[in-house]
C-alpha cells in the first residue's frame, strides 16, 4: 500500500504526485483525468444546444434553449410565445414570437435547427434566402400562418421578402385553361402569291398559329395574317388555334383558296394579206402598220421579205397580184 499523501498535520504533500502508477507520476494522471472528463461535459452540452427546441433571446435571433436565451429545456411546459400549439397568427403577439414558433415547428419535422434558425431570421429581416431557406419558412407559414406583422424592408435596398401563399395542389399563375377555338376564318382577296386571312378573337388568347396545312406559318398576336410565298394557281388549305400559358386550342374551321394563275403573255398573230394589183412591199407597210417615217416604213418592208422570201423570191420588189403573204406582228 502507498504511503498516504496527506499527514495526519493536514499539509499536503506535493511530493506525493512525483510517485509514478504504471511507470507515469500520479499528478499526470490527476491531470488527464480533469481533462476528459471536461471533454465530455462540454461535448454534452454542445450536442443539447444544436438538437434543443429554440427561445427567443428578445434580439431577433432563435437560439436552442440552454444557451444565451436561458436553461430552461421543460420539454412539457414549452414557451410562453412559441405558439407551437396552434396554426392562427392570432396567437403570436408579434413577429419574434412567431419566429420562435416557426423554428420549434421546422426542428420538430427534423430540419437542423442552426439551418431552421438562420432561415427564419433572415426573413423577418427581409434578407434574401437560398431557394431551400424560402422552402423552408413557406412550410412554417402554411403551417403556423403568416407573421403577425408585415415583414419591413431593412436598410441598404434589399427588397423586402414577401409572405407567400401557402400553395396547394401544385398551384399555378396565369392562365390554367387554354383558350377556346378562333371562329369565324375565312380568306380574303387571292394574289398569285399570297392568301389574307381573318378570323374571330378567341377569349384569353394572348397568341395564334396559323397553319398551312399540317405546317405552321407562323405565330401572330392579332387576329389577321397574310400568308405569302405561295405558287401561282395552286389551291391550299388552313386552319388557326389559340394559345396562352394555359395550353393550345382545337383548330378552328379550315378554308380553301386558291391562288390566281400567271397572266400569259400572248405573242401577237400575224395577219395574211394577199397581193393585188399595183401593190408593193412598201405601200404595204405603210397602210396595214400606219407607220409615218420613212426608217420604220424601210423595217417593216425588211420583217415583211424576211418573213414571205419564199413566196416572193430573190427581189422584195417584185411581187405578183395573188401571192398570199404574211404580214407579221412588229
């Protein structure tokens, strides 16, 4: 048995911790015995604060309960303005007491409550949150309701985070209906290459498609559209449908048009003439042309020879009284 450290006198004697257990001196051992076991009391305590329903400390921030805001962990009595117990906004006197019912609620569905608290200062503050931050305090209004007080913008021009509507069912904005069928299409006055169109206004309808065919021309806002590019004495067939954010309509009526035909130029005939007595090429050409000068008179005789040489021979200015000639067009 070792010697005992403390003398009947009752002076300590320091000496004693010099003596070694196990090949170590006792005061080392004293003093890794204090350090685990602090260890252990500080790691408790750091595990109850970050798991520990929140309080409010009266300064906007929502800390686990046991630390700054007070010890008091009665999981039965609860807090006095955590208003856990009820979803109407009427019970929180005010936005702090509502964050404090707000942070209880999220870690009591199993979010981290250093997350859930950050989440709810941040927007009583009317700071931004992450899209997982907003999700979060959209979960605590649809539960608890909305803050007692409007959220105010804070300094700096940061917008102000708007309460949200609780969303049900998937919720949407605009319109949740397509719109009914244009009515009423019809064509208008045909080009060789184009087709008007008009039809009814379809209510809600923000937009059109026009379709040749089975293929969409385009996509106008109005309730006309000319569709153009098209071939000449060609028949085609369209139909209109309405759209908004909602979806498409059914089609409308079709309407046929066809386009008109290309205007021929026709070439003009020539006309036979058989010669009579007396006559010559030059006279000819005079009075069946009407020409007036003597250059246009001498090209015309010349398109008369070119076009009869067979019928009068070798000299344009010998003709015979009944040869059929052909005077052609100028």
């Amino acid at each position: 048995m070792a010697d005992d450290p403390i003398p009947h006198g009752g002076k300590f004697d320091l000496s004693a911790l010099t003596k070694k257990a196990m090949g170590v001196p006792i005061g080392v051992w004293l003093l890794l015995g204090l350090g685990a076991v602090g260890y252990i009391i500080y790691k408790r305590r750091s595990t109850a604060a970050a798991t520990a329903p929140v309080a409010s400390t009266g300064s906007g921030d929502y800390q686990a309960a046991g630390d700054s805001a007070g010890d008091s962990t009665d999981e039965d009595s609860g807090s006095a303005d955590s208003g856990t117990s009820t979803s109407s906004t009427s019970t929180y006197s005010d936005n702090g007491a509502w964050g404090v019912a707000a942070v209880n609620w999220l870690v009591a569905h199993g979010y981290d409550a250093t997350t859930s608290n950050q989440a709810v200062n941040l927007y009583l503050a009317s700071e931004a949150l992450t899209t997982q931050e907003q999700a979060m305090v959209n979960l605590a209004i649809t539960a608890l309701g909305a803050p007692p007080q409007l959220v105010p913008p804070v300094a700096g021009g940061v917008t102000p985070v708007t309460t949200p509507t609780p969303v049900t069912g998937g919720g949407s904005t605009g319109a949740t209906t397509a719109p009914p069928a244009p009515a009423g299409l019809k064509a208008g006055t045909v080009t060789t290459t184009s087709v008007p169109l008009s039809w009814t206004a379809s209510k809600g309808a923000t937009g059109y498609a026009v379709y040749n065919g089975s293929s969409k021309v385009s996509s106008p806002t109005g309730t006309s559209y000319t569709v153009g590019s098209l071939k000449a004495d060609s028949k085609y067939t369209f139909h209109v449908t309405a759209t908004n954010s909602g979806g498409t309509s059914a089609s409308s009526n079709t309407v046929t048009a066809t386009t008109k035909a290309t205007t021929a130029t026709t070439a003009p005939k020539a006309t036979p003439y058989t010669v009579k007595a007396g006559d010559n090429l030059w006279d000819i050409a005079k009075t069946h042309y009407g020409l007036k000068t003597n250059a246009s008179i001498q090209a015309a005789v010349n398109k008369i020879y070119d076009a009869n040489r067979s019928v009068i021979g070798g000299n344009p200015n010998i003709i015979k009284p009944g040869e059929h000639l052909v005077l052609p067009a100028l």
